[in-house]
C-alpha cells in the first residue's frame, strides 16, 4: 500500500463514526457510505471482495448438485431443478397459480 492509503486506513480505524457504522450496517453498505470519505482505502476492500461470491456460489452450486444427483436419484435432469434449488428468489406462488388455467373435470 502507499503511504498516503494507509494513513487513510489508520483514520478510517479511529474514527469513531466508522466504528458505529461498521456494527450496525452490512458490509457492502458500509463500503458505499465509507467509499465517499475514504475512496482509496474503500476501493481496496470492494476489489478484492469481488472474486469471493462467485467462488462461494459455485461451492453452493456443486454441493446441492451433488446432493441431488446421489445414488438415489441419479436420472434426474439438473438443468432446471438446480437453477430453482439455488435461486434466492421466492416465488411468487399466488401469482403463478393465478395465470393457470383450472383443469375441466370429464
């Protein structure tokens, strides 16, 4: 690191308003409110934090693939079963359930 960064850092560390904000926020907005006072110190962070969540959801990925794929239930089709295993997304089941059409009765 340059000089002119880490004694940035060190005022970052002791400043007590930083402090309350890195207990009471997320990470990510943390970065965003301290990336306005301290742009060189917060681009450290955000750049090297970039390659951990897709490392990590690739993990995630392979881990319920292969826990779906077992001995047990090996003729599955993954395609679709994994995308909506890892999605963070809810479904929105009253709205899906609306747009179908009701099965006559013979």
């Amino acid at each position: 690191m340059e000089q002119d960064v880490q004694e940035k850092f060190i005022d970052l560390l002791n400043d007590s308003v930083a402090k309350n904000d890195f207990k009471h926020l997320s990470r990510e907005e943390f970065w965003c409110k301290v990336s306005s006072t301290y742009p060189k110190v917060a681009q450290i962070p955000l750049r090297e934090g970039l390659c951990f969540p897709s490392t990590y959801l690739c993990e995630c990925s392979f881990s319920t693939m292969s826990f779906m794929k077992s001995k047990y239930r090996v003729r599955l089709n993954l395609a679709a079963d994994l995308r909506v295993a890892i999605a963070k997304n809810e479904p929105n089941l009253e709205l899906l359930s609306s747009r179908m059409q009701q099965q006559r009765s013979h």
